[in-house]
C-alpha cells in the first residue's frame, strides 16, 4: 500500500498519522503509527 493510500485510509479511519509530511518517525511515541518502508 502506497503511502498516500495509507494516509487516506487513516483519514478516512480518523486516525492519525504521526508523520506531517517529511520522515519523523523518531518523534513518534511508542505505539504511534509507523508506516512500514517495506510494505
């Protein structure tokens, strides 16, 4: 799934993304969603 699909779908879901555009993964707390590259 691309991350753009992904991003949809959690908007669609009212979850949300812990990343505002650019890779911040780090920034993420435990538990957080983190898209997985190799999906």
């Amino acid at each position: 799934m691309s991350r753009y699909r992904a991003g949809r779908l959690m908007k669609y879901l009212n979850l949300s993304s812990c990343q505002p555009g650019k890779h911040q993964y780090k920034k993420c707390p435990s538990g957080a969603y983190q898209p997985a590259e190799s999906a």
